[in-house]
C-alpha cells in the first residue's frame, strides 16, 4: 500500500526516509518540503473515525516505529484495498 502525500507537512508523512528533501528555517520553525515523487508504504490501519462526510485512518508506517503514526484522509491514499482490509477485520472481531 503507498500512500500519495498532498501537502508537505512533517506531521503526514514519516520523518527518516524522505529524499529529496528541502530544509527552510524561518521564525526558529523548519519548514520542511517533500518533492511530488514521494511515497511511502503504510503496514496497517490501526484506527478510523469520521469527521461529516469524510473519513480518516490512524495509520503504522512500514518499517517506522510507533511515534511516526499519523491520521490520513481515505482521499489520499493511492489504493484503497488496505482500507477493505481493515473494515474485514473489524466485522471478524
């Protein structure tokens, strides 16, 4: 499963692995600015909820540990059969 980032923000996207990768300081704040090439691969849904119409997942990325876990909207993944997965799932427990 990749995941399509939409906006630069470190807060979306795993923090170790971006290449590519621009740096600018202002007002002591790093703003940090990823090209349009990247992607990165998501382990698992661990949690969902829905905000009006929309839909957002916590997710686990691949190779990352715990603190790189983030909420994504459903729109900015690239395939969505890790979603049907995870809905599986919940009707299985």
């Amino acid at each position: 499963m990749r995941f399509r980032p939409v906006t630069p923000k470190t807060s979306r996207s795993p923090k170790k692995r971006r290449t590519g990768v621009t740096d600018m300081s202002i007002d002591d704040e790093t703003i940090t600015t990823a090209t349009q090439n990247n992607s990165y691969e998501i382990e698992k849904i661990l949690n969902h909820r829905k905000y009006k119409k929309r839909t957002k997942y916590f997710v686990k990325w691949k190779d990352y540990d715990e603190s790189e876990n983030c909420w994504i909207w459903e729109s900015e993944f690239d395939d969505d059969q890790i979603i049907k997965d995870y809905y599986e799932n919940l009707e299985k427990l």
